[in-house]
C-alpha cells in the first residue's frame, strides 16, 4: 500500500521497512523488495517451483528492468 500510494501517502522509506521486515519473518511476499535481488529471484523461484503461481509472477516482475525517474 505505501509502494503505491493505496490508501495511503505514498512512502517508499515505511514500503521498504514493511517488506523487510516481513522478510525477516521469512513471508515470502517480503522477498520482491528488500534489496537483494538475486536473494528474493531464488526464494521465489523456490515457491514457484513448490506450485505458487503468485510467487512466479511476482519472480518474472523482480526480473523486468526498474525504469529510471528523471528528476
């Protein structure tokens, strides 16, 4: 939701803190944005390859190119 500004003001700094912390605690949902993504690509592709078709998607999405903001 602070990712993408849903339902509240959009905020990158709390985004990241949530998704860590959710990776801490081993949700693999936490995975796609910590930082390390070669990290959240394995743990994903492990659930894909465990049958989570989520987990797939959210790997191939991991894996498009981050487009850059001018400022």
């Amino acid at each position: 939701m602070y990712y993408k500004g849903r339902g509240v003001c959009h905020d990158l700094r709390e985004a990241f803190r949530l998704k860590t912390l959710a990776a801490e605690t081993k949700f693999r949902l936490g995975a796609e944005n910590v930082g390390d993504y070669v990290q959240a690509h394995k743990w994903l592709n492990l659930s894909t390859a465990q049958g989570d078709k989520e987990a797939g998607t959210l790997r191939d999405e991991l894996a498009k190119p981050i487009p850059r903001i001018r400022l």
